[in-house]
C-alpha cells in the first residue's frame, strides 16, 4: 500500500509540474507576441507622425524611445493587464544658459537707454525675482551698468531657473522682437477659446493678469489703484508721458523714481509730548488732537495752534496755549462721565514701565524679550522673579541690540518750507504740515483728494509735483462733466 501510494504521488506531481510547464511556456508565448505586436503598431505611429510632422528636428534618446508596459496584478487568476504609456515628443526648447546671455544684453540695453522700470514692464525676465526693492533704480542711467541676472542671489537664481523649466513658454520669457516668439504667440492664441468680448470680461481679465508675475502677488489692490494706473485688458499700465492716454499732452508723469521710506518702526515717539493719554500732536496740520469713544464710535477734537498766532503770540506759546485748551478740553469730558480716570502703569497691567518686559500673570514672571533690527528674530532674554533684576536685563539686551527709544523730532513751522501756487489752477495748494501739493476736487458729490510730495524742495522738484497735481485735478474735472452729462441723459 505505501508504494502505491508513493506512486500515486509521484505522478500527480509529474502531472502538475506539466500543467504548470505548460502554462508558464504559454505565458511566454503571449508575452512574445504581444511585445512583437506593440513594437510594430509603435513604428507605424512613429512613421505617420514624422510625416506630419513640419520639419521640426527631434532628438531623441534610446531610452525615452522605450515603451514603458506597466502590469497590474490582481489577486484572482486570469490574464494579466497591460497598460502602454508614451510620452510625446517635446518642442524644442532653448538652454537656460543661452537664454540668460539674451536676457544679460536686452537688461543692459534697457538701462543704457534710460527708460524708466514700470512693474508691468520689466527690463528683463531677471528683473522681477529680485524683488521689488531693485525697483526705484531699474532703468536709471548709473556710472556702471550692471545686468540683473548678475544681481541675482543663490535662492533667486534657484527660482528662476525652475520657474523657467517648469514654464519655458511663459509670457515672461517671450521677446517681442524676435519672430519666433511672436509665430509662438499667435499660436497659443489660437489655440485659447475665443470668449465673449464684453467689458465686464476684459475687466476679470485683466483682474487676473494682475496676479500672474510672481511679484504682483504679494501687492494689495490698493496699491495699484489711481494714481496714473489704468486698469487695462493685458494688466496694469501707466499713463504714458507723451501719448494719447495721459491727461495733458506733453506733460511728463512721474512713473517710478527715487527712494520710498522704509518703516523700521511700528510705533515712533515724537519729540513733542502732551504728557497726558488721549492727546497727540499732529504734525501734518500743526495741531493737538484730543480723541476718545463714545461706544464703539471714536471721537476727535484739534486744537490747532494758528488761531492763537492770529493773536500776536509766538509759535512756542501759541502751542503751550492750544495744549492747555485740550487739556482743559478732556477734564470737561472726564467731569461729565463721557470717559474714564486713565489706569495707573501697575504691574496688574503692564508689568513694567521698561521696554522689552511682559509679565505673565499664570506664572507671576517676567519675560525679557526684544526683536534684533537686523535680523528681524525675537531674541529671548529670560525669565525673572523679581521686577528689577528682569529690567536690568531688559536694559543690558537693549543695549546690546542697540534698540533705542525712537524719536522724531518736530519742526517749527518757521522752518519748514512753504511754496505759493506756481498757476492759476484752482484747488490746489501747499500744505506746510505735509510738505506736499494738496489737490482736491468734487465729483459726484464727494471729494476726491490727492497729496503730490516732491523728492526734494529744489525749483525744479517742486515745479514737477506741481504739474502732476495740475494733471490730475483736470482728469477729475473731465470725469465730473462726463457725470454730469451721463445724469442729463
């Protein structure tokens, strides 16, 4: 009985090994075939599109040429699927390399000519990644011409050469005095829908094109509406000096030239001081401005300092009078109940009077720290039990970081300068307080109001802000009459 048994399963094995044989030589079979039959309907794709093909030249390399079969295994049995993938065959191109020589001459052409650097018209496709700060001197004639891919730090060469990889046919990258970019152009735009032509669309096109450079995204709206920006199909433009879009003919526009401060501050102190809470100086109109609330509505009163000159008395007592009219103006308020005795500094509120301290009423510390100026990082000083050695720290950091309290000083009017109207332009004037042309016109019902400050107070700044305001005071007035006509229809 055993070796019958042996026997038996002796065969049955010899028989599965066959059938399994068998199936595996059959695979193979088909596995053979179905290759032979890809390879085949491969080279007719191939031939037909280099026949329709328009004489571009294609290079390709062996293994891109390779068909990729990707199988999918399933856990119940059957014939295996077979997925084919081919990638198309892909434009050509032009190195970085040779594209960063040609944006390196077009840069140094630019700034050779002496055009101004607009925002929507970059010198160079190298320009925009630096950031807007290089903005005030692009396009200014300098002793040393320098191109802007030059400028370019390590994170900025990064990002423009893979924003270049990633879209080697952006809008950014097209020069419109080559031919080929303009064959390129016409092309995608053929190939876009053609949508319907109306104002409210031009409009949320144009919206849109106002976010696609990488540097206009991180700008608000607000800094792109008036002044000389219209708001066109293709993005922002500004009011060309000598065409037809500006609002006097011949007129130069300031575009973009000079410094813009910077704010290294959140909160600045003025040199001059009420010494009570609720009145501040206000230096643009030369004035103390007493301001509380009533609910949640915030209240004003000024005092200014000019009707008390009026009276014969100086500008130093002029301003000693205007603040003790505040002050007697805020005693009145806190005499009627409008508003509350001011909080003495304890340490239930504030902690301490000493910069750079916070105290933390869960833990009954206190918590020295200060933000370095030149790297922006909080700088962390320790924590205290006791009042005084957390100020002592306070004030050792301070020193340290060389963080001092800041303070602006306040001019007397006598100082500052002061320009009379350089024409007979209406509604516009010289505000002393805000160094600055003051325009300002009503249009349907509402007035419309614009500062033009110059760089400097020398003849020919002063008289350059002073056309800008002459510009647009008659653009605000050509507005008004075309309401006033549309009203009469």
């Amino acid at each position: 009985m055993k070796r019958v048994k042996e026997e038996v399963s002796k065969d049955a094995d010899m028989e599965v090994k066959e059938e399994i044989h068998e199936v595996v030589s059959s695979r193979r079979r088909m596995r053979t075939k179905v290759k032979a039959e890809i390879k085949r309907e491969v080279k007719q794709e191939d031939t037909k599109s280099q026949r329709e093909s328009t004489g571009v030249k294609q290079e390709k390399a062996d293994e891109e040429q390779q068909i990729q079969v990707k199988q999918e295994d399933f856990e119940q049995p059957g014939p295996k699927r077979r997925r084919l993938s081919q990638k198309s065959p892909d434009v050509f191109v032009p190195s970085f390399e040779s594209r960063m020589t040609e944006w390196a001459e077009k840069c140094l052409a630019f700034q050779s000519s002496g055009k101004t650097w607009l925002p929507t018209k970059p010198c160079c496709p190298a320009s925009p990644f630096l950031g807007l700060a290089a903005a005030p001197w692009q396009g200014c004639v300098r002793d040393k011409t320098t191109a802007c891919v030059q400028l370019l730090g390590k994170e900025q060469f990064r990002e423009l050469r893979d924003f270049y990889h990633e879209n080697p046919h952006h809008v950014l990258f097209h020069d419109n005095s080559d031919a080929r970019s303009e064959r390129q152009t016409e092309t995608t735009a053929a190939s876009r829908p053609q949508a319907q032509k109306s104002s409210t669309g031009n409009q949320h096109r144009a919206a849109e094109c106002m976010k696609m450079w990488p540097w206009m995204r991180d700008l608000p709206t607000r800094a792109w509406a008036g002044n000389g920006w219209l708001l066109v199909e293709d993005g922002m433009m500004k009011l060309s000096p000598t065409g037809g879009g500006s609002a006097m003919q011949g007129l130069e526009i300031f575009e973009s030239v000079g410094s813009v401060p910077v704010v290294t501050r959140r909160f600045g102190g003025l040199e001059r001081q009420s010494g009570m809470q609720g009145i501040v100086w206000r230096k643009d109109v030369a004035c103390w401005r007493a301001q509380w609330w009533e609910g949640n509505s915030r209240k004003s009163c000024i005092f200014p300092i000019s009707k008390h000159m009026k009276l014969g008395l100086s500008e130093t007592e002029a301003e000693e009078a205007a603040l003790e009219e505040a002050k007697a103006f805020r005693e009145e308020l806190l005499r009627q109940g409008k508003l509350k005795p001011p909080k003495p500094i304890t340490e239930k509120t504030s902690g301490s009077a000493v910069r750079g301290i916070l105290y933390n009423k869960s833990s009954g510390e206190y918590r020295v720290q200060f933000t370095d100026p030149s790297t922006h990082k909080k700088v962390h000083g320790g924590y205290f039990k006791v009042k005084e050695e957390a100020e002592a720290r306070a004030r050792e950091l301070a020193k340290e970081l060389g963080v001092q309290e800041e303070v602006v000083p306040v001019k007397s009017l006598s100082e500052l300068p002061n320009f009379e109207p350089l024409g007979p332009q209406p509604g516009i004037k010289w505000n002393r307080g805000e160094q600055a042309w003051h325009a300002c016109c009503a249009v349907g019902g509402k007035t419309r109001n614009m500062r033009f400050r110059p760089k400097d107070f020398s003849a020919k700044e002063v008289e350059k802000a002073w056309k800008q305001a002459v510009a647009w005071r008659k653009q605000q007035e050509k507005e008004r009459e075309q309401a006033a006509q549309s009203r009469k229809r």
